[in-house]
C-alpha cells in the first residue's frame, strides 16, 4: 500500500511538471499517457477547484480589557457582547469605516516573539464590537490588526503576551 501511495504521488509530480512544461494541447492532441490515465487529470481538476491551500489573513493580535464600554460600534448597549466573551476591537487594516462593526472572524494564533505562546490548536470565533484606536481600554500593543478581549486572547495563547501573530477569516 506505501509503495502504490508513493508511485501514485511520483506519477502526478511528473503528470503536473509535464502539464506545466508544456503548453495545453487540444482534446486531439492528447499524449498517449494522458488518454492512458485520464483520471490524473480529473484528481489534480477536482483538488485543485475544491481545496484552497488557504483562504485567511495573516495580521497580529493584542488584547484589551474593561472597561469594553462604550463601543465605537454599539455604544452602551450591554447585549453587543457575545455571553462567551469572546469579541474584539477592529485595528484600522479591517476597521472599514465602521463597516466591520458586527462582522465575525475565525481567529487562530500562528506564532509569537516568544515559543510556546501560542495554542495553534485553538481557533475561536469573535465579533467585531469597536474600534482599537478608539476604545476606552488601550490595547496592549499598537497597530494590532485585531485587539482581543482578555478572554478571548487567553484562548488563543499565554494571556502574559503583548501580541501575537494571527491568521484571521471572516465569517
């Protein structure tokens, strides 16, 4: 089974290499290899249609805490924030003119200054409820793409942390 594994993946390197060498000939002027295995051809048309290697942003995240109140998004209304906590102050690369107030993101810690800050096997989902540059609590970093609440920045990695490096998708 490994050895069939491995020949299959060889077989489609070469497949894809000689794809790409060579320009893409009509239906009639297929190679005797490709009207050999047509379903090479199909496989590498299916993944690469249906799976992306990556569809998110990379940015950094900082966190902030209370006061939360008020939000640049919804003022003093108490029923912007998630029951579990877990929302964030938009920095000004998503901010959007106030149009990312309510969005949700995928948020994922990826790296940090320091090894073993991160939990890269946490991802959590946050709403976005107010502006970093202008929230009441001063984030703990500046230029954050995103500033997580304290909750949802000890999801992801050591809360003791400034910022850390996220890969972040909206919803």
């Amino acid at each position: 089974m490994f050895i069939y594994k491995n020949s299959l993946r060889l077989r489609l390197r070469l497949q894809l290499k000689k794809s790409t060498a060579v320009s893409l000939k009509s239906a009639g002027e297929m190679s005797k290899q490709q009207r050999q295995h047509p379903w090479l051809f199909i496989i590498f048309l299916l993944v690469t249609t249906f799976f992306h290697l990556s569809s998110a942003d990379v940015g950094t995240a900082a966190h902030y805490s209370p006061p939360y109140l008020p939000s640049a998004c919804f003022g003093n209304d108490d029923s912007q924030f998630p029951t579990n906590n877990l929302f964030a102050a938009a920095g000004d690369g998503i901010w959007d003119n106030g149009a990312s107030c309510g969005r949700q993101y995928l948020v994922r810690c990826i790296s940090a200054a320091i090894p073993g800050t991160c939990n890269p096997s946490r991802t959590i989902q946050i709403k976005i409820v107010d502006r970093a540059e202008t929230s009441v609590s001063r984030p703990s970093a500046k230029g954050a793409t995103i500033v997580l609440s304290t909750t949802a920045f000890g999801a992801i990695a050591n809360p003791s942390a400034a910022s850390v490096n996220i890969e972040f998708k909206q919803v």
